[in-house]
C-alpha cells in the first residue's frame, strides 16, 4: 500500500499539471459546447458560473500558488476543489461560490453595467 501512495504522490508530481488541465478544461469545455448546443438556457448558466470561478481562482493560484505549491496533497486539493466546482448537483462549488462571493462582489462594487442586474 505504502508503494502505491508514493506512486501515486509521484505522479502527482510529475503530471499534475497536465492532469489539473484535463479536469479543470476538457470536461468543462466537453459540457459547456453540449450545453450551448441545447435551448435549455439553464444548462448554459450552470457552465458559465463554472468558467467565472475558475477564472477569479486562476486569479488567486497566480498569486497562492508560489507560496504552498510545495505542500504535498495541495495540487490534489486542486483537482478535488475542481471536480467539486461541477458536481452535477444544485449545491456545486460554482454554484455556492459565483452567488455567495463573486457575484455580490461584483454588483457591490458596480462592476456590471446597471442594466444586466
């Protein structure tokens, strides 16, 4: 067991990059070209909120990551944190997070025109 935890931490290490741009890009990308394809305009917010979160949280590693890129599991949290943010389910971190933090953010510093609010 002890082997394949190393391996796997390894791994992490060595592909962590390309395999946190598989999560965080394709899939996402995957949904959101099928969810434009749709009339469903629910679909559509569902994948936008996701692209606005993980665009300020590309934001925040710019400035995190330097800092704790070097704690081991912290590029794991990454992914999980990612998968998290497009959890199928009403209750997803792109959900919680666009209507808890970045959109009243964002409309409590006027930094949407007054007439898409």
């Amino acid at each position: 067991k002890y082997q394949k935890l190393v391996f796997s931490t390894a791994m992490m290490e060595t592909h962590g990059g390309t395999l946190r741009a598989l999560i965080g890009f394709l899939y996402p990308s995957y949904k959101t070209i099928n969810a434009v394809m749709t009339d469903d305009l629910e679909d559509d917010l569902v994948w936008l909120k996701y692209w606005a979160v993980l665009s300020v949280f590309s934001m925040v590693e710019l400035v995190v990551d330097p800092m704790v890129d070097y704690f081991r599991g912290y590029l794991l949290a990454k992914c999980i944190f990612l998968i998290w943010c497009m959890a199928p389910i009403d209750e997803n971190g792109s959900n919680l997070i666009f209507s808890q933090i970045i959109f009243p953010l964002v409309k409590k510093n006027n930094f949407v025109d007054q007439q898409t609010v």
